[in-house]
C-alpha cells in the first residue's frame, strides 16, 4: 500500500483475502474516486440515500477533508491490488459534541465477509479516543446489512422511523466494543496491527 491512508489495522476476511484500513486523507483522493465508482447503483443509494451518479467537486472537497477529531475518516484497502473496497466515517455533532452520525460504504464484491462490521469497529474505537460516546445514523429501513454491523457495536435504539428510514442511535462502550465479534486485535509490529474478521455474515 503507497503512502497516504496510514497503516493502522490488517483485516484478514472469511475468504481469506486481506485488507489494510489507515485514516484517509486529501492525497487518497484518486484511490477514494476509484473505488465509490466500483459500487452498484444500489450500495451507492443505501449510502447517500438519493441517486448519485458523480460526486461533485464540493462533495469530495467534503468527503476527503478530514480533520481527524470532528470528522473522521477509515478508508480500506485490498492488500494485494491496493484498491479501495470500503470506507467509514463519523462526524461529530455540534450542538451535542458527545455524538457523531456515523456511515459506511463496502464495495459490492467485498461484502458479506466481516468487513463492514471490523471496519465499524475501528471507528468507534477511534470515537471513543475523541470522546464520542453515541453513533447516529439515518438508514433505509430495508438496509439489514448496515443495522447489523451498527446492533454489533453496543446498545442500540431507534430515535424515530417514517417507515423508509430509520435513525437509531448506538450507544458506545468505554471499552471492549465489539467483544462479543471472534475477531481478536493484536500488534504486529511497525504501528500495525491485526484484526480477523468475525464469523457473522455482514
């Protein structure tokens, strides 16, 4: 993997391919473009839940400028082709700084094998490091995938519901979040480190 999502946790998936998932940045840009234009129509509007057929400039402006504090950002990478398959973010509320809405985006060939939920995992691992102790996150009622990996973080409860979508909030353990996943994470040297994907099929 070239310079520019940093290092920070190997993910070994249920088909035995392996992803790298580092913090993005401005200089991943090509990579990011590369891999939202990999998904289906489908996950796309799961995502962004409206049609988008390109991002535009003042969207990836946005997408891309992370701060690493109120707006986070994980970007996943395949180990071998150094494509990206998956992003999560959280951005920090303003009128509650304890809170963030959180999202996540797994490219279509790379989902159903743990990624999702080992990818929301870091996240929230990274939230509870900034003091974030809640997820938010609006999502279509019918996305089962994506309300599985949020249920798999901690307690969650459904804030309100117009029956096509549904805004449930997570709420995050100080510690040991995602304890109940088989995934084990553990240093492998080099400021890496690694994590195998649980055996649930999101």
């Amino acid at each position: 993997m070239e310079s520019g999502a940093a290092i920070t946790t190997r993910v070994s998936l249920r088909d035995g391919r392996t992803v790298l998932i580092g913090t993005l940045h401005p200089s991943d840009r090509d990579r990011y473009v590369s891999g939202i234009g990999r998904a289906s129509a489908d996950s796309i509007y799961k995502r962004f839940m409206t049609p988008v057929t390109r991002l535009t400039t003042t969207q990836l402006a946005y997408l891309l400028g992370v701060d690493h504090r109120d707006h986070e950002a994980l970007l996943a990478v395949d180990e071998v082709s150094g494509e990206a398959v998956a992003v999560g973010r959280f951005v920090r509320s303003a009128e509650a700084p304890e809170v963030a809405e959180a999202a996540v985006l797994v490219i279509d060939d790379w989902q159903g094998l743990g990624l999702g939920k080992a990818l929301c995992r870091l996240l929230a691992q990274r939230a509870r490091e900034l003091g974030i102790e809640r997820f938010e996150a609006n999502v279509l009622t019918d996305n089962r995938a994506m309300l599985a990996v949020l249920r798999s973080l901690g307690e969650m409860r459904t804030l309100s519901t117009d029956g096509t979508t549904v805004i449930v909030e997570v709420t995050l353990p100080e510690s040991g979040i995602g304890e109940h996943m088989t995934g084990v994470l553990r240093s492998v040297g080099d400021g890496a480190y690694e994590l195998e994907a649980d055996a649930d099929t999101d």
